[in-house]
C-alpha cells in the first residue's frame, strides 16, 4: 500500500522548498513569484526506514487569476481523496488569509489526518506569532523552517505514525501497471487484451475512485493488470486533470510489480514520461517501454534503432530496458508485450546462488581490479545477493569506502552481461570485510 504525502496551502508558503527537502532534490524551481512553480513535483522520500511519495500540489495550478483559487480548492479535495497524510502549509510572516481560512473548512471536513505547518518561523519571537494558527481548530500546529529544515523531523516523526501498514500478500499474481501520458492508448490496450469481458475485481459503488484490478488468464499467463485510465471525475477546471492523473498514477505504480510505461510514437518520449520512468526505478519496479502508434510512423530499416537509441540515452545511466514497438489498433506485438513485462517479473525476483556468482564475477574482478586509492589496493573477496524485493548484491572488500561511482557502474553492467535482469533496477553494495 502506498503512503502518499501531500503538500496543500496558497502559493508562496514555501511548498517546493519543504517538497525540496522531503524529497532531497532540487527539482523544483525556488522562486519568490506567483506560480513559478512549473515544474513536476512529485518524488520519494523515506524517513526511519519509512518509504513514503511526497506530492507538491503548487505545480498543478493555472497562472490565472480566476482559476487561480478555484484550481486550489479543487487540487484540496483531489489530496483529500488521494493522499494518506496532508500537510497544511501556512506562512508566519503573513498570518492567516481568506484564502488559507477556506483551505482550512475542507480539511476540517476530511476523515484524513491533517498537520498544519506554520512555514518561516526562525527565531523565538515568530514561534510565539505561529500560536495564531491553533485557531483553524485542526488540532497540534508544527512550527519550521523549510529554508533550514528546523522542525521538519519532529513533524516526520508524528506524520509517519499515521502511515497504514498492509501486510504483503504471500503468493500473489504479478502485478502489472500501464503507465503513460493521458491518450497514449493505455484503455485501448488492456481492452485489446482482454476482450470484452474485463473481470473487475473491485465492481463496488464507489470503488472507482480508485485504481481497478484486472484479472488476466489466458493463453498460459495469469495476473493482475492495474488499470488507472478513464477514472477522472469530469472536473470543471482543466488543469486539474494533469494533477488527478499524476496522483492516479503514483498509487497505481507504487501498487505494482513491473510497469509498462506507454509512450506515443509521434511524440516520442516527454518530460512526464521521463519522470513517471524514474519513480518506478526509485521504487525498484521491473520496467518495459511499449511504443504505440508504431503503424503511424514513416519507416525505413534504420528507424527502429534511431528511436530506441534515443529513448536509451534520455534514461541513461539506467538503459537495460526492453522497449517494444507495438500498434494496439492492429494488435501488433502485444502479446510479446505481456510475455515481456511477465520475463521482467521473474527477472526481478531471480536468485543467483552465492556460488555461482562467485565462480562468475571474481575472475572478472581479478582481470579488472578496482583502481588503486591514496596507494592503497582494493580487494573484493566475496560477493552474495542479498534477500529483497529487487535484486540486491553485496560486495565484501577491505576498503569498501574507497571504491567509485565508475567502478561500481563497471560491475553493475558485469552482472546483466551474465545474468539477465533486463529491465530491472540493481543496486550495489561494498560491506567491510
């Protein structure tokens, strides 16, 4: 079950920078203007051993004065309905506005837990001003700064504890999500695979406000497919659609075992591609790329391998994907597809015996050893995967502080060389030994 945190509040409290520290990154732009914030602003972030997406809802609003405010009150609800835990953003040095007191009546209404954190509060004189907040009735106030990071691990600590847990389900299907940009041929897709008769698994009143199980069996396979598309309320303002599918898109990603992102052959692979591609590999998801539309394109022999070089080099360094060119009206190639994300599933789950890896990846490591430091050589004795919902590998050296991004690189294309874990985040590490 994925635990998705939202960061809700008028412009300008300082949303991206919170969302910029949660998240450790940099990819929202800082600025002190209006709805500068363009950018995606979704991410992982992990908190005592806690995974957890934190979603900055500043990105989805229109820069328009009359949709401005209705375009927040309508991000709310969406974060209401979505998200496990909802940060309220307020600004100190402001007090509180109309805008923040009407944020503040649809939370009080949800059933989910709501933090109300008082942003900008740096010195002793301020935490006595943020008192002023206890006044919107929603309980304790959490003062910080999200500039320094004052006050963000106190509020970790209480927002994690509101996380649900659910039990990992022994033995179940493969679960496989499609993934991609609205219109790219997701629905189309699963319809040409099933048919007719799709076998929903939640057919409850309600239950479409979330994402919908497929059971899948025929031909020899079996799992779950978990669709997200055609799921949208139809809502009055337009731009929310982007920040519905994305919140749409998360759950559904977090809930599976391999994601089929589905990219438009026209448009080859976009920006929000790239990010939905780099959340399922933080989130060590098994990945196919399927390329529709294929049937549209102009073709000569060299095509195919132009556009796929393309794709490899915007996901670079992580390029082991298989990416399929396939049209859902002509039915072309999507079998091979399913076969494909089930060879990803069971590459995700492989064990390579101790042994085995040993016999294979110590001559290598003998022939190429990593590169002497401070004069000091590095010797990998030992090499054992470690249990994991991934493929997980341990190298035991002497000085594993030592060894390099590049090296690490060199082993990690070593062990796909040998065993194939086509489409499947690895990751490495170096243990003292």
């Amino acid at each position: 079950m994925s635990n998705i945190i939202a960061i809700v509040g008028r412009p300008n409290v300082g949303k991206s920078t919170l969302f910029n520290r949660l998240t450790e990154t940099r990819k929202a732009i800082v600025d002190d203007f209006s709805g500068v914030t363009r950018d995606r602003h979704y991410g992982s972030a992990e908190w005592t051993d806690k995974q957890f997406t934190v979603i900055d809802t500043g990105g989805y609003v229109a820069n328009s004065e009359d949709v401005f405010e209705t375009a927040i009150r309508e991000q709310v609800v969406i974060a209401i309905e979505e998200a496990t835990v909802l940060l309220f953003m307020v600004d100190v040095t402001t007090g509180i506005t109309d805008l923040d007191d009407e944020i503040a009546q649809l939370l009080r209404k949800s059933k989910k837990p709501v933090f109300t954190v008082v942003n900008k509060v740096d010195n002793t004189q301020l935490q006595h001003e943020a008192a002023v907040f206890y006044s919107f009735g929603l309980g304790e106030i959490y003062p910080i700064s999200s500039m320094t990071g004052s006050g963000t691990g106190d509020l970790l600590d209480d927002v994690i504890k509101n996380f649900s847990e659910e039990p990992e389900e022994e033995n179940a299907l493969p679960k496989i999500t499609i993934a991609g940009r609205p219109n790219v041929g997701k629905s189309s897709f699963i319809n040409a695979l099933i048919g007719k008769e799709r076998n929903i698994v939640t057919p409850i009143a309600g239950t479409t406000r979330d994402s919908i199980h497929i059971h899948y069996n025929q031909y020899g396979h079996e799992f779950m497919f978990i669709d997200t598309a055609g799921l949208r309320k139809k809502t009055k303002v337009k731009e929310n659609i982007e920040f519905y599918s994305v919140m749409r898109t998360i759950k559904a990603l977090e809930e599976a075992d391999v994601v089929v992102l589905m990219i438009d052959a026209a448009e080859g692979l976009e920006a929000q591609d790239v990010n939905i591609f780099h959340l399922a590999e933080k989130n060590k998801k098994g990945i196919v790329i399927l390329v529709n539309k294929w049937d549209l394109i102009e073709k000569n022999s060299k095509t195919i391998n132009v556009f796929e070089s393309q794709i490899r080099q915007k996901l670079e360094p992580f390029t082991d994907i298989p990416i399929l060119f396939i049209s859902v009206l002509n039915k072309q190639r999507i079998f091979q597809a399913i076969e494909k994300a089930l060879e990803v599933y069971n590459n995700r789950s492989k064990k390579i015996p101790t042994s085995k890896l040993n016999d294979v990846m110590l001559p290598i490591i003998e022939s190429y050893p990593p590169p002497a430091t401070k004069g000091k050589y590095i010797r990998i004795k030992y090499i054992t995967q470690i249990n994991g919902v991934s493929p997980m590998f341990a190298f035991f050296c002497n000085l594993p502080q030592y060894i390099k991004e590049p090296y690490k690189r060199f082993l990690e294309n070593k062990l796909r060389e040998n065993f194939d874990f086509s489409g499947v985040p690895i990751q490495i590490y170096f243990r003292q030994k």
